[in-house]
C-alpha cells in the first residue's frame, strides 16, 4: 500500500489571509485610508493600476493618514511609486508605504478604512473584519474599485469560487465600478454588493492632454500605406491572443491581395515574439510603450484590433477609437461597443474568416479616409472629465470606521 500524501494546509491558506498576521493596536485612533495594491513599481503603471492611483489620489484628502499596502515585496526606492507624488500631496508626512508578503505582519487598528483594488486585497479587509469581531468591536466598510469580473480570470476552480465570494459583503461593501457595462453585468449576476456606484472610465490624462494639444484635430493618416495596431498580450487569456492572430491570418489570405499599398503589422501591449506568418507578413511586437510613444503610435494606425472575453470593455478598443483608428473588437454579455462610436465594429473572433471580413471593412473605411484630417469623437463608453472630476459627478461617499 502506498504511502498517504501528507496534507499541507499551505495550499490552500496561500489564497485567503490568516488573521494572525494581522496585529490589532488598542486605542483610539484617527482614520486611516490603507489603499491595497498589487505592486508599486512606478513602471507598470498603466490603465487599472494609474485609475487606481487617482481613485485614492480622490479619497486621501478626507482622511488625516494614508498608507499604500503591496501584496507583494516592495521594490527598491529607485524603482518604487513616490506615494506622496501619486496624491498629490506636497506637505505634511508622506504616506507610509508598507508591503504584506511571506510571513510579513500588517499592523492595523480601528481607524482603517481598506480601498480594496482587486480580489485578492478583500481578504485582507476579511482579516482584519474578523479581528474586529474577535475583540467585540462593529466592522469597519471599505471601497471596492472593480474594473474587471475577475473571476472570470480563472478557470472553474478554488480561486474562481475566491473571488466571486468577494462580491457577498453586503452593506459593508461601497463597490466603484469602472465601467457601465461591467455594472450592468455585475447587477445581472445579483451580487451581494452593497452600495454601488458605476461610472464611466475617464482618458489616460498623458491621452486626454495629447487631444487637447492637437484642438481635438487628428492629423492625417498616411495614404500610401495601412498600418494595423492590435492589442497583443499573449500571457492573458481574456485577450485570446489566438484568435487574434487567427483574424490576421484569414485577413491576409483573403482580402491582403486586393490591397495594392504595403501592410505594417505593429504589436503592442505585452512584450512577445514577432510572428511571421506564411505569406511573409510578420507581426512585430513592440511590448509595452510609453505613453508618449503609445500617443505616436496611435496617431499613425488606421485600423486598431482588440479582443476582450470581458464584461469590461478595456482601454485599448476606446483610446483607438478616440485616436481616430477604425476599431475590431467584440461584444459580450452587457457590453456592445459599436453602439457607443461610430468607428467600432464588433467580430466574431471565434470564427476567423467572418472576423477577417470585419478587419476588412475597417481597413477600407480607414483607407477612404486617408490623407485628411478628421475630429477626435469620444465613445460614448468613455467620461468626457478627466479623472477627479469624474470621482466628483460620480458621488462616491466618503467612509467612516465604525468606531
């Protein structure tokens, strides 16, 4: 008979927060805004972590301390986020800047108030709930700031289950979500959210200032070439990478002949491999850009392909979208981004030839268009305000410890 495996509870604590490493301090104390993060590596900052960033830029004013909590070790100070600089702050102490991981202990007291930014922070609040309850003190609400259905990031499983439970706090929970269509579908799965309040995301301000500078004008695009930019992020599933270049494929097979220009096929999002495909096209990856490099990048494509297997509709189709591309996502449950600009077409990226006759209507729009100028037009997904302005419209209450 073999030998039983041996249980290792580390299995399965390695995705929920045991109370003990949290310490509860005594005493009164004021309240304190404890803004949990991912990360603070200030070169990854890009869509949810930078609305993240400004979402606690818009909430530290109302509280006397502000501290930023990573899930993970912090970086080195050269490369670390300047908290201060993140909330605008240019008196008084700096934020204190704290990092949970291993077997690290969080010191906490009554006067926390937690801005939870993705599922896996709320078991921290959980923690630190339970703490509460243990020394016969009410629980104190927190902010959620949902961007995505982040259970749908998993495959039916423990963390799947996780994450979804994170929805079920009821009255505790003031859930920020960052997008209308992902409150739609939110509400149609009738979590347990308590009160929620939905907005519209606003522009990357670097993007929105871009705009401005140019009187909402864009330049023309070149005529003696099209240039396609599409969203490549491989190592994220919701992104079907596959059936991206599944599209280009079928496009360059079936409609790449009838163009008589030459085809440039720009990759950005996550660095990868360039991908050659057999007609001797090749899609080159240019990985992560800066945001002014993003900004030159956009202004030169005409035709923008993005998918998202989300509720949530994502930056990139949007950002094309206000940049002038013509736009080839796809729909989903709540979400239909072509009812929102005119530039947008939605796919069917699970069916690559009907996707390819898609791409190339927005290639010919685009082509027609060529060589004159035209005017910026926001979708309608996206809020004309920049970021604090659009915390403000939003009406999203300011929370108090229970204590």
């Amino acid at each position: 008979m073999s030998q039983a495996a041996r249980y290792d509870p580390g299995v399965f604590a390695a995705t929920v927060l045991d109370p003990a490493r949290l310490r509860l301090e005594s005493g009164p104390r004021p309240p304190r805004l404890t803004v949990c993060l991912p990360h603070l590596h200030k070169d990854h900052v890009f869509g949810g972590l930078g609305s993240v960033l400004e979402l606690a830029r818009f909430l530290a004013p109302h509280y006397p301390e502000v501290r930023f909590l990573s899930l993970t070790p912090l970086p080195g100070q050269a490369d670390r986020l300047d908290a201060a600089a993140c909330l605008g702050r240019r008196d008084g102490p700096p934020p204190e800047v704290v990092s949970l991981h291993d077997d690290a202990t969080l010191t906490v007291h009554g006067g926390d108030v937690f801005l939870c930014t993705f599922w896996r922070a709320v078991p921290v609040w959980e923690a630190f709930s339970d703490l509460l309850r243990r020394a016969g003190r009410p629980v104190n609400p927190f902010y959620y700031f949902i961007q995505d259905w982040e259970p749908g990031f998993y495959p039916m499983s423990l963390d799947h289950m996780l994450a979804e439970a994170t929805y079920g706090h009821g009255q505790a929970c003031t859930a920020v979500v960052n997008s209308l269509e992902l409150a739609r579908f939110l509400a149609k799965k009738r979590y347990a959210l308590g009160q929620v309040v939905a907005l519209r995301p606003s522009l990357n301000p670097v993007l929105a200032e871009a705009l401005s500078a140019l009187g909402r004008r864009l330049p023309a695009r070149p005529a003696d070439r099209l240039n396609i930019l599409v969203y490549g992020r491989p190592g994220h599933h919701r992104n079907c990478f596959p059936a991206l270049l599944a599209c280009l494929w079928a496009w360059l097979s079936a409609f790449r002949p009838a163009r008589a220009l030459p085809v440039n096929l720009v990759s950005a999002g996550t660095p990868h491999e360039d991908v050659a495909f057999p007609d001797g096209s090749t899609l080159v990856s240019h990985g992560m850009l800066s945001l002014p490099d993003y900004v030159a990048t956009l202004l030169q494509s005409h035709v923008g392909l993005s998918f998202m297997a989300s509720p949530h509709p994502s930056y990139p189709p949007l950002e094309m979208a206000a940049f002038g591309l013509e736009v080839v996502t796809n729909a989903y449950p709540c979400k239909d981004l072509s009812k929102g600009h005119p530039a947008v077409r939605n796919a069917p990226m699970h069916r690559p030839a009907a996707a390819a006759a898609v791409l190339d209507q927005a290639a010919a729009a685009a082509l027609a268009g060529a060589g004159a100028p035209r005017r910026s037009v926001l979708p309608e997904s996206l809020s004309p305000d920049g970021w604090q302005a659009n915390f403000r419209r939003a009406g999203i209450p300011i929370l108090a410890p229970a204590v």
